[in-house]
C-alpha cells in the first residue's frame, strides 16, 4: 500500500467515526418522531416506517457502487462527495412537504450514506493489522455506540421543542461540519488503481467474493446483529410510544441503556483482544444474542412485557452483538485478498441488506402488538448461531487441508 504521507492513525479513527455517527443519527435522531409522522402526514404507520426500510435498502446498495470508486479514486474524494451529498439530503427532509417526498429524500440520504460506511472499513483496513484492527473497530465501536445512544433521546427532546424537521436540520449541519473535517485533515490512505471500475474486473471482484464461503459467512453473520438492531429502531417506537404511553421524549431513556450495553461489550473487546481468542468472543456473543432474544419472546407470549422487560432483552441482544460487529469486520477482511475496495463495500452492503430484513420483516408483520419484534428477534439470533457454527466448521476444514498440505497452522 502506498501512501502519500504520514498517517495518524488514531486522529484518522476519529474523523472516520465521528463521520459515520452523523450517518448513524441520521436513523436514531428519528426515531423519536416514527410514531408521531402518520397522523401529521395522515397516513399509515407502514408507510411511514418505509422512510427506514428504503432508506436502508438504499443505504445497503449502493456501497456496490463505491467500494469501485474508492479503489479507483481513492478513499478521500470519494467520501468528500458523500458527504456533501449527505448535507444535501439532511436538508431535503427537512423541507419535506409530503410523505412520498420524504420518503424520497430518506432513499437519496441513504444513497449518500453508503459512502461512509464502505470507507470506514476500508481505511480501517489500509491502515491497521491482525489484532490491532479488532481494537480498532473496538473503539469505533465503543465511541460510535454514542451516538444511537444519544441520538434518540436528543431527537425526542428535539421533536417535542421543536418538531421533527429540526432533527434533520441538525443533521445537515453536523454533516457539513464532518465535510469540512474531512476536507481539512483526513488524508489519502490508498493507491488509485486504474483498473478497479472496468465493468470486467468489478464482476470478478464480486463474484469471486460471493464464492468465498468465510467471507460470506462473516458478513451474513454481522448482518444478523444489524438486524436485530434495525428490528427494534422500526418497531421499538411504535411499542413503547404507542402501546405503553412512554412520552417520545423519554423513549431515548431507554434507548440509551440498550446502547450503552453495547458499548460495554465493545469495551470488553479492545481490552481483551490480546488475550482470548476472537472466535471464544464471537460465541459468547452469539449465546447472549440468543439469551435476550429468548427473554423478549418469553415476556410477549406471558402476557408480561412491559417497557422495561423489552429493555432488557435488548440490553442483552445489544451486548451480544458488540464482539460479532467488533470481530466479523477483521475476519472477514482477512478472509479475502481482493481489492480492499470491493471486500469493504460487500461487506457493508451485505451487512445492511441482511439488516434492512429485520426492519422489513417487523413492517410486514405489524399488527400493533410486540410480537413482530419478539419473532424478528429470535429468527436473527438463531440464524447467527447456525452461520458462525458453518463458518467454524470452515475454517477448521481449511485448517486441517493446510496442515495435511505441510502449512503451518494457525495461531
């Protein structure tokens, strides 16, 4: 890897992650004001909750798009235009007349967004090795936990003060403010490769990653945390706002005590991850993911869920997953030599379009009850335990054909 100059690495980090918590808030500053959009608009809850579920699909996508461009361009140019393009969709849901335009300008906001989160890993990628990368998605993690943390209970406060367009006026500034960072001091971190957007050489590129079973494997299993996560952002609203009372400005209460369970498990990761082997780390996720899940099915088929029942088990869920989306980034980059590029915008794009599921599943099963959210939960979790139980049997394969072969095992 070439680089044009000097890199620090850790101020590199932190442009890249408060970069992406704008993007990030872009879904939890929102959130708050879901329950509240049908009757302004007069429309329907689903439609409504398809300014989410587009929005990711979008959002999941177009990182196809720019994994190539990154690679050919470079990592810096191409997130620049994200950004900008970013701002620029921050505002037009702010100025949103109707429903369908904001559903619109939700759909172009997550076209924007994508950019940030191939570059994220990417960067991540050219910049750090072996178990330095796990520590740092570890502190990306931790610090970018903040912000759905923060996000709902400053968008209820927000919403109640001054109406839900603010939050996404909020949201332009702060964009416009990353751009400028990003023009300022992020520098270039990879070698343009001029080849890297013929049509040929991106067919092979992802085909060759979608015949990679450890690569895929990985990244279906993030895909399964992200829709746990995704699962409670489109139906968590309606649940606790609707169905208990919980004022939209105290929904973020509860919300901050589910993140900040995710930020400890993120901190657990980067201060252990020279001692325990990741894969120990992934499986004791998965078991906690499997555990909350269970929780919030047995609360709703008791009859018993209440506001903090349902808070719980997702306290559980969200510490659970902080080691898959810690881990699963750096095991999967390293699955796969291809083009960091190509690897980082699948990864991404199939981690949202397992997790934009989660949310579309929860729309088709509305029916104003929790159950939706209870079904969702469980599904994902049992679906991530099967995929790391296929990916361990993988690797152990290809292990044992490397030591028959005379190749050192691994450490």
């Amino acid at each position: 890897m070439a680089v044009t100059a000097p890199i620090n690495r850790n101020f590199t980090l932190a442009i890249l992650i408060f970069s992406s918590s704008v993007s990030v808030l872009s879904t939890d500053l929102y959130a708050p004001s879901l329950a509240s959009l049908p009757e302004y608009f007069g429309t329907s809850a689903e439609m409504v909750k398809l300014t989410m579920t587009l929005n990711l699909l979008a959002y999941a996508v177009c990182q196809l798009v720019y994994g190539p461009l990154s690679d050919r361009f470079g990592r810096r140019p191409v997130l620049v235009g994200g950004m900008l393009a970013f701002t620029a969709a921050g505002l037009a849901c702010a100025l949103s007349q109707t429903i369908e335009q904001l559903v619109l300008a939700r759909v172009f906001q997550g076209i924007a967004g994508a950019a940030e989160a191939v570059l994220v890993y990417a960067i991540i990628r050219d910049l750090f090795d072996g178990r330095d990368r796990i520590r740092a998605l570890a502190v990306f993690g931790i610090i970018f936990g903040a912000a759905p943390a923060v996000g709902p209970l400053l968008g209820g406060y927000i919403h109640v003060a001054f109406g839900w367009r603010a939050n996404f006026f909020l949201l332009a500034v702060l964009a416009f403010i990353s751009l400028l960072l990003i023009l300022r001091f992020l520098p270039e971190s990879a070698e343009p490769d001029h080849h890297a957007i013929k049509l040929r050489e991106i067919g092979r590129g992802y085909f060759g990653l979608l015949r990679d079973p450890l690569f895929m494997g990985y990244a279906i299993l993030m895909g399964t945390s992200v829709a746990a996560i995704f699962a409670f952002l489109t139906a968590g609203p309606f649940i606790l706002i609707n169905n208990f009372g919980v004022a939209t400005e105290d929904f973020g209460l509860y919300y901050f005590f589910i993140v900040a369970s995710y930020m400890l498990g993120s901190l657990i990761i980067n201060r252990a991850s020279h001692a325990v082997d990741p894969r120990v780390y992934l499986w004791l996720g998965v078991l906690v993911f499997l555990l909350g899940a269970g929780q919030v099915m047995w609360q709703v088929q008791s009859g018993a869920e209440t506001p903090v029942s349902i808070t719980v088990g997702m306290c559980l869920i969200f510490f659970g997953i902080a080691p898959i989306l810690a881990i699963g980034p750096a095991k999967a980059l390293d699955a796969t030599t291809n083009r960091v590029g190509f690897a980082s915008a699948l990864l991404g794009c199939t981690e949202l379009a397992v997790g934009g599921l989660g949310a579309a599943l929860v729309t088709v099963l509305h029916d104003a009850t929790s159950m939706p959210l209870a079904i969702t939960l469980v599904a994902v979790a049992v679906c991530a335990a099967y995929v790391l139980w296929l990916v361990g049997r993988r690797e152990k394969q290809l292990h044992l054909a490397s030591c028959k072969a005379g190749g050192a095992p691994d450490p």
